[in-house]
C-alpha cells in the first residue's frame, strides 16, 4: 500500500514542484527534484498579470452554484422516481436513464443554437443550466430515497406535513451521506469541465480555470512554469474538499452500492 501511496502521489509531487521551477529547470536531464530557489513569482504572474484571481471566483462560483441547483434537482427527480406512482413512470425512467448513452457532443450544436437565441452564451448561467437535472444524479438518488421505509413518510403526512415539508425535513436529514457523496462528485465534473464552457464562455471575464490553462498555450513559447502553476491552483481546491469530506464521499458510496 506504501509503494502504491508513493506512485499515485508522485505526479503530485511533481506538479507542485514543476510550479515552483523556472522553465529551464523543468526539462533538465537529470531532472530536478526540488528546485535550489523557489519561485513564488510564478504565482505572482499568474494572479498579478494574468488575471488568474477572478478566473479562479469564477470557476468557484459556477461550480458551487451549478452543484446547489443540481443536488435540489436530483433529490427531487430521485424521491419522485422513488417514491411516488403516476403514468409513464417506468417508460420515463428508462428515458432518463436511456439519456446517459447519448454523448454531450452530439447535444453541443442544438444546445448552442438555443442558448444563443436565449443570450445565454459569455455567460455563466450558459455553462449551469444544460447537466443540472442529470440522469445519473436522478439515479444515484432514487437507489438511496428507495430504502427509505414508505411508513416513516405515511405517518409525516399524517401529522400534515407538505410533500416539500417531507422532502425537507425527512429525506434531507436521512440522505446526508448521499448528498455529500453526489455534491463532491457534481462539484470536482464543474469543476474540471471544459469543452462546454470552451465554446459558450468568449470573455476573459467569464474564463474558468480548466479554459484559462489552455489559453495559456502558445505556439512559440508555451510557458510550462505558468502552466504548472495554474495547474496547482486548479488541483488543490479539489484536494482540500476530497480530504476535508472523504468520510462523507467513502459512506455515500459504499451505502449507495449497498442499497442498489
């Protein structure tokens, strides 16, 4: 386990080692493990000319809200798919999750053309709105909202409790572990989402992170140093959340697949 621990954190390592080299120093053969002078100056350009500071809000905000709506969607979609009986709920399910085999790609070109029409492109909003109500959300939580027994529910409605009130004050609390492992999961695919928000986002205002690394390209001389850097600045807000709530993520699934 030790050995495998050392190569899966190794490119790790040299992540954050390559952002603090000069560009010289990446390529060296013998590679440089740890630089001689660390140089803080990478970040420096990257927050002070290169405007990375509110690119980094804004793939924060998008992913935080994008994660909010969707989780309230899901939950929902799931608890209905779950728990309640109306027409056409096998052949709509089967729909839903029919859904997944369909690839974003061949959505990209109606999406566009319809967003446009909606001027929702340069716009973050453009980015939120098509995956919020995704079919494996909706299927991760019905399985959870399933082994919730149907006798704890009858007897809320008994007490006059609302259909919103239930989901709020029943489904919520004893989903925690679900919606933190869906949360995580939704948040880190925001996050590192990069093909839709390509073609919708045209400003550097509205750039994320996963966009302004690649725009940091260039064909002459492409800045490996910058590129490390920012490829630091992206990694650690994900490695921060997975360590911080890893028990939550490592409960949810193992329930998840318990109860499937």
């Amino acid at each position: 386990m030790a050995l495998l621990s050392v190569i899966m954190l190794f490119p790790l390592f040299w992540l954050f080692s390559s952002s603090l080299k000069d560009i010289s120093e990446i390529f060296n053969n013998p590679p440089i493990w740890v630089p001689e002078r660390l140089h803080w100056e990478n970040f420096g350009e990257l927050f002070g000319n290169r405007g990375f500071g509110r690119i980094a809000w804004n793939s924060l905000l998008l992913s935080t809200v994008f994660t909010a709506a969707a989780l309230l969607l899901c939950g929902l979609g799931g608890y209905a798919f779950a728990k309640y009986s109306f027409g056409g709920k096998k052949v709509l399910f089967i729909f839903v999750l029919a859904s997944l085999m369909i690839p974003h790609e061949a959505t990209m070109v109606p999406l566009f053309v319809i967003y446009k029409q909606l001027h929702l492109i340069d716009n973050i909003w453009g980015v939120i709105l098509p995956d919020l109500a995704n079919a494996f959300g909706i299927f991760f939580m019905r399985q959870y909202c399933m082994a919730l027994p149907d006798e704890m529910m009858e007897a809320a409605r008994i007490d006059g409790c609302t259909e919103f009130g239930l989901f709020r004050k029943i489904i919520l609390p004893n989903l925690k572990s679900a919606f933190a492992a869906l949360g995580i999961i939704l948040f880190v695919k925001q996050w590192n989402n990069f093909l839709w928000p390509v073609v919708v986002l045209r400003s550097k205002e509205n750039m994320t992170l996963a966009v302004a690394l690649k725009a940091l390209e260039d064909n002459n001389a492409t800045p490996y140093h910058l590129i490390m850097a920012g490829s630091v600045i992206s990694v650690l807000p994900l490695l921060i959340i997975v360590l911080i709530f890893q028990k939550q993520l490592i409960s949810g699934l193992v329930e998840g697949s318990v109860k499937g």
